[in-house]
C-alpha cells in the first residue's frame, strides 16, 4: 500500500546521469572490485572518496551500511563477481557470495568515477532447493515470522498447501474484492459499461502507490483506467474512488462471494486513506482503541477521523513509516485459501476485462513463448511487516490454478529477498500441480 513499501532491503534508487567517461569501462571495473571485496565483505571504507554527492545526500552513510549489512546476511560475504552487462557509464554484474547466492546488483558512476546509483535488482539463492511439498514445508518452517502458501489446481489435482487457512494481513491484495465488487455491479448493469467515466475528486485522493492523487479534480476517467490503476500499479487513489462509487457495504458482500474466512475481520473494509490515517495520523492511543472497539464503534469513528485528520497529519503522529504497526490488528485480513478463492471467483466471472487488468502485471512469471503459463494473473500487497502474492493461472494444457504466498511478521519486519525467493520458487514448483 506505502510507497516506501520497497525500503527494508531493495536499494531501489538509481539517480540516471547523462555524462560519460571515456574511461568508464576502467572506473566500473574497479567499483566492482570495490563492492565485492569491501563493501560486500563488511570492510571499512570512504564513503565520501567512493560515493557521488548526490548519491550521499540521497543516502547517509548509516542507512546505506545498514541496508549493505543486510544484504551480507541474507547473501554471505561477496568472493566474485562477474559483468552481465554494460551500457557506457552503467553496468549490471553478479556478486557471488560464499554460499553460492548470486546478488544482482545494477550500478553507475558519475565522470569522476564515483558510484552515483545503485540497484540491487535481486538475490538467487541456489544454496535452496524446494522441488516437493516436503521441500516447501521444511523451509517454510524455518524461516523467521509467518508464513503461509497455497498451490491450487481447480481441476481437483492434489494441493500443495502450508498454513492455508491461518490469518494474515493482505495489504493491497484486498483490491481484489474491490474488482470483483466492480464486475458483479457492471453484470448487474449499476454502471453501464467499462467505458463508464467519472470523476475525480480531491475529497477521496489518497496517498502513493500511484498516479491518480495528481490528477485533476474533475478529470473524467473510465472504470477500466480505475481498475487498471488500482490492479497493475496498485493504486491508492484508484482504489478509493471505486470504493466509493460501488459503496463500502457492496465490497463488503464481496467478501462473502468470494469466500473470504475472515469477513468479521474485514468490517467496516477502509479505504487507503482511511488505513493511513488510523495508522500515521491519529494519535496512537486513539487508533489502538479503534482496534478493540466493535464494528459499529469503528463505522461512527471513521467519520470522526475524516473530519478532524487531514492527508497533511500523515506521518506526523510518531510511528515510523519503516517499521511494523498493528499489522495484526489493524489490516485486511485473509488466508491464502481466501486468497485462490478469490481469484476463483475472478476467473467464474468470466469478464475478460477484468481478467485483463488482472494480467497487466505479473512478477517473477516467464513471460516468453516458452512459459508453462497460457494465462498470467496478479496482484499483490506490501507493507512494512506485511507482503502478499496471490496468482491466477492456466496453464498451456488448458488448467486453471492459483499460488498464494502470505508472510507476515509483526515485530521486525520481513527480509524481502528472501520472500522473493521463495515465491519465484514456489511459482517453479507450481508447474507440477498446475499442468
């Protein structure tokens, strides 16, 4: 849901400069050299002599030795590293650790030679290897927090399930009950057609992710754009409109259609903003009252936050963006059994539409001819403590399934690479029981 949602472990900034150097070829090599056997091995170093300005202004030293201190424990130290590819002063290279675990890190310098970006695009663990359901389950079981995981093939083939039916928080994976709330009211012909435009307005703009909380107030836009917005890019703003338009009780009966096992959980469901301001907004005290008060407690105290907190009171309360808060009070709340069970119902409604905003945007899926997959459907949820992944799929033969893989941990938050890993994993191993 946060747009620092990437922030724990991704060095997700790049600064893109223009100038060249004609000895870049030489600098990248040795930056390379640099981050292996120095920065990558936890050794002392300059940050001023080997970091551009702007990168240090962008990153202080602390944060950037903190997040590079994560990176060697989720990696091991750094032993070689070998060039992927190189575009003039930018270049991506493998850095292989010890354990055999390849980090792909992407990274520029600036004319004098100093790092001005970096990337670090992912981390294969090839240390691991889950080839079965008893694979899955050991490593699952060993992992910090909780988690859980659900292969699914419709046709009634054997599962492959850990935890299925446990709580979780969902971040924006919940805007798929939103979606199907929006196709059953456009079957039900409460809206004419996808084409159907209508407009923003600033009263109910939320927060990034997104593009939507810059547009105009007034601007018209159709429900396909809201729902593509809402899906593939995850956005907030998006999300909240539609809520609004379909009517929060709407979305709510969703939850039962789509057989959700925590639909008590889920009520009143907030919109975006509503989230954010319970939890970045409202005095602490104030929001964890809110979480012991009953249904039509919460519904009236919604009105009262709307009222006397505004967008600007965001992050203003004392709790810290990067760290967990309430996750397991204060979310939307599913099982990945709920989760396949709502992409069931997707796929039951048989609206190619939707179907087609739901394959916009589908991580760590082959996307080339040589995919196992016919069809590609995604959405996921990020929050500090908090990431989700809920796919729809068929396969080439013609078989639908889901893979949903929720973790959560309420205390220190996730360590994402190796979440990432274990979904890109648990997707290969879906291939057996989705045929």
């Amino acid at each position: 849901m946060k747009c620092i949602k990437l922030l724990f472990l991704m060095m997700s900034f790049v600064f893109m400069l223009c100038a060249t150097n004609v000895h870049a070829s030489d600098s990248i090599s040795k930056n390379a050299s640099f981050l292996c056997h120095t920065v990558l091995n936890g050794k002392s170093y300059n940050y001023k002599k080997h970091f551009s300005e702007q990168f240090r202004a962008k990153l202080p030293k602390k944060v950037f030795q903190k997040l590079t201190r994560d990176l060697i424990d989720t990696a091991g130290k750094c032993v070689q590293f070998k060039l992927v590819q190189q575009k003039q002063n930018i270049a991506l290279y493998q850095f292989i650790s010890s354990k055999k675990r390849v980090s792909e890190i992407s990274f520029q310098i600036d004319e004098a030679g100093a790092l001005a970006g970096l990337l670090v695009k992912g981390i294969r663990f090839n240390d691991i290897s889950i080839e079965n359901a008893d694979d899955l389950k050991k490593y699952l079981s060993s992992l910090d927090g909780k988690h859980a995981v659900l292969i699914e093939s419709f046709n009634g083939s054997k599962n492959i399930s850990y935890r299925a039916g446990s709580r979780h928080p969902i971040g924006s994976a919940f805007k798929l009950y939103v979606l199907g709330s929006l196709v059953d009211e456009l079957k039900a012909k409460r809206f004419p057609s996808w084409e159907t435009r209508l407009p923003v307005f600033d009263r109910w703009k939320s927060l990034p992710s997104g593009v939507m909380h810059n547009w105009n107030e007034g601007r018209m836009v159709t429900l396909r754009d809201f729902a593509e917005k809402m899906i593939s890019i995850s956005d907030n703003t998006a999300t909240d409109h539609l809520i609004y338009f379909l009517g929060r009780d709407t979305v709510e009966k969703q939850l039962t259609i789509m057989k959700n096992d925590f639909v008590l959980d889920n009520k009143p469901f907030l919109t975006t903003l509503e989230m954010f301001k319970l939890k970045w907004a409202v005095p602490q005290e104030y929001t964890k009252k809110f979480t012991q008060s009953n249904e039509d407690q919460k519904r009236n105290n919604l009105n009262e936050i709307f009222s006397k907190f505004s967008r600007a009171d965001i992050g203003k309360n004392g709790v810290h963006y990067g760290t967990p808060y309430l996750t397991n009070e204060l979310e939307w709340f599913a099982s990945t059994r709920s989760m396949c069970n709502a992409m069931k119902s997707l796929k039951n409604k048989k609206d190619k539409t939707a179907l087609g905003v739901l394959s916009k945007n589908t991580p760590f899926l082959d996307k080339t001819e040589k995919s196992h997959w016919k069809y590609q459907g995604y959405k996921g949820g990020f929050e500090p403590g908090v990431l989700a992944f809920v796919y729809l799929l068929q396969s080439k033969k013609g078989n639908w399934g889901c893979v949903s893989v929720l973790s959560h941990n309420k205390t220190k938050g996730l360590n994402q690479f190796v979440i990432f890993d274990l979904v890109e994993k648990t997707l290969n191993l879906a291939k057996k029981t989705i045929r």
